[in-house]
C-alpha cells in the first residue's frame, strides 16, 4: 500500500512517539532501584613482560606509564559526602600475576592487628574483591593493613544467598609490599599515607586445575574498598570512637566503584578490569552481555523485594510489574521469559536470534546458548 505525503508523516510522528515512549518504559522500571545501577567504573590494564619488583615503591618505568584510578568515592556514591582523604590504584598483568598498587592518603597512619586472617578491617584498611568468571560467585577478597598484615577469604557466593567466607583459603603465591610515608603508629607526628603493592598469581584466582589466565579484550569484575575508622589518642594509642552508650561509631567506607549499597558483596555492582596487550591508548568497551544482564538483575531484586513482602517469589514477571517480555538493550530488541515456583525463579534475556544470561534465586549468572 502506498502512502501520501501526510500519511507518511502521520506514521512518521507515531513512530516517534512508540520510541520514546519505549524508552520512558524502559527507564520506569528501573525506578526505585536508581541506586543499584548507576554505570560502574571501569579501567584497562595493560600488559607488561618487565619485571615488578614488590617493595611498595612502584619506580619501575611499567608502573609509571600505568594510570592511577579516579579518587574513591563513598560506598553508597553521590548519596554520602566525599570522602575526606584520597584513595588511588593502579594495575599491570603480566603472563603469571595481575599487579595492584594503591596510594592512600592518610594523616595518621595506624595499625595493630599483625596476625593473618585477623578481620583486618579492625584497623583501618585497603581491600581488594576480584571476580574472574562474572558469574557473581566464586569470587576473592584481599584485606591489607599498614603492617601488610593479610586477610584473604573465597566466597563461593554471597553472604545474601547464605554463601560463607572460606577463611582458610590463602593466596599462597601472593606477594605484598608496604611503604609508609610517615612514622607508623605515632600520633605526635603527621603522616602523608600509605602505599600498598601486590602481584596476585592467577592461580591463586583459580578454581581447580584451570587456571585462567586473562586473554586480550577480556573482561573482569573487580573493585576495591578502603575502611576508615575515627578515632582518637589515648595514652599514646589509637582508639576507635564511641557513642554515648559506647557503642563503636561505624567505620567509613570509600571504593573504587560505588556499590549503591553499603555491601561490598554485591559483585554485580564492581567495577570492570578489560585486559589489554595492546601498547597506547585502548577505549573500554562494555560487552553487549553485561547490558543485557542489567535486566536480569533488576527482576532478581524485584523478586527478592517480592520474597521478602510475601514470603515467595513472584509467578510471572507481570505480577512485578513488568507489562512486557519485550525490552530494547542498547537498540536490540530482546525478550524476557522467567520461569518460577514459590521457592525459585529463573530469569532468561536473548536477543532475537541469539543467545543471552539466566540467572537463578541465588543471584549465580550464566551464559544461555538457547532460551525456551
């Protein structure tokens, strides 16, 4: 059938309107979940085959072509004021180790706990959480203190899916260095900070006997946390600060990567490490995948929502509120299904004609080559 001129406009004009009105719904039904998906951070690491000396210092030529982060921001980002000293990092991956320095700025540089796997962030700390799968499980985290005292931990999930801290896991071919700007645990003087170095073996990133070492283009999930605690000088000692009713004032907590949550063991909100063997320049580009992943997370915490206000899962994705298994991801169109009992859910997303991620009631997400 052909068209006259104003017909053809007509069609035009509503044309327009469904986009638009496309993207409204799309923005609508991430309302109330604002916090939990604001872009993360993301940094390019780029290989190096110098030799990294681990001694805090960081003067070899590979460290100083490697940029810093952006300064740490609080935990929950721009819903607390900015923190008050800067956090920085830096990394490198060679064929064996990923390599992690930070430079902390810190007044008063203080640390008591010098015995591994003490809970570290006792004392003020930096800490590392690495996922190398993306699945949201199996995943690392790395405590530090000035005295380079060492907690590190594996969760084979999430607190919040009833995972546990495996505490005797140790990166055992890890190597860590501190270099302190200052006098440690010395009130009387000021301090400039703190910097930590570390080469992790991507072994110790490793689950069984596959190790897996990084390709070039290839994207992790990482992000770093600081903990700060206020405190003041009694007999010539650092103590923690109290309420009235001498209560411990919570720490402060500063990251890389806002979680939009005060949580870190949300590694869907980490930032991204894209691994790169290329020299100069290299732009990151976010995986059509983790796009579409958005969706999957944004069902998964309506569904916890759900669970926790009726005490099962939703049946069917119209019950949250979700009109349409149709969604456009990054001008692809997409389509939704979810399969649930009042106990358990999975939740597919594929593009037409391709393939897409599920995700189940534990938060674990995987790749789906086919979609029923």
């Amino acid at each position: 059938m052909k068209l006259d001129a104003g017909s053809r406009k007509l069609f035009f004009v509503v044309c327009l309107v469904f986009l638009a009105s496309a993207d409204v719904i799309a923005q609508n039904v991430f309302k109330g979940f604002e916090n939990l998906f604001t872009p993360p951070l993301s940094y390019v690491v780029h290989h190096t085959s110098e030799p990294i000396v681990i001694d805090g210092d960081m003067s070899e030529p590979a460290w100083q072509q490697a940029e810093w982060t952006s300064n740490f921001t609080d935990i929950e980002g721009s819903l607390r004021p900015s923190p008050k000293y800067n956090t920085q990092v830096k990394m490198l991956w060679g064929d064996t180790c990923l390599y992690i320095a930070a430079r902390i700025t810190e007044p008063q540089v203080w640390a008591t706990l010098k015995q591994h796997d003490q809970v570290i962030f006792n004392d003020n700390d930096f800490e590392v959480f690495v996922n190398p799968d993306g699945t949201s499980h199996h995943y690392y985290e790395i405590e530090f203190n000035a005295l380079n005292t060492v907690f590190d931990l594996y969760m084979a999930k999430p607190y919040r899916n009833g995972g546990s801290a495996l505490i005797p896991f140790n990166q055992s071919g890890m190597r860590s260095a501190i270099k302190i700007d200052g006098t440690l645990n010395n009130p009387v003087d000021a301090d400039k900070g703190w910097t930590v170095e570390m080469a992790i073996p991507f072994r110790d990133l490793s689950l069984g006997d596959n190790v897996q070492i990084p390709g070039d283009g290839q994207v992790w999930r990482i992000n770093f946390s600081r903990v700060e605690w206020d405190t003041k000088v009694v007999d010539g000692k650092y103590v923690r600060l109290t309420d009235d009713k001498g209560h411990r004032l919570p720490e402060r907590n500063w990251v890389w990567s806002a979680q939009g949550v005060v949580n870190m063991h949300y590694p869907e909100r980490w930032g991204y490490l894209q691994f790169t063997k290329q020299d100069g320049p290299v732009v990151f580009t976010l995986p059509y995948g983790e796009q579409q992943k958005k969706y999957l997370w944004l069902i998964y915490y309506k569904q916890k929502q759900w669970f926790d206000k009726y005490h099962r899962y939703a049946v069917s994705l119209k019950q949250m509120g979700m009109a349409s298994r149709k969604v456009k991801i990054g001008n692809l169109p997409n389509t939704l299904n979810m399969e649930a009992t009042a106990h358990q859910f999975m939740v597919f997303v594929a593009q037409q004609g391709g393939s897409g991620y599920h995700i189940d009631q534990d938060g674990f997400v995987q790749q789906t080559k086919t979609v029923k």
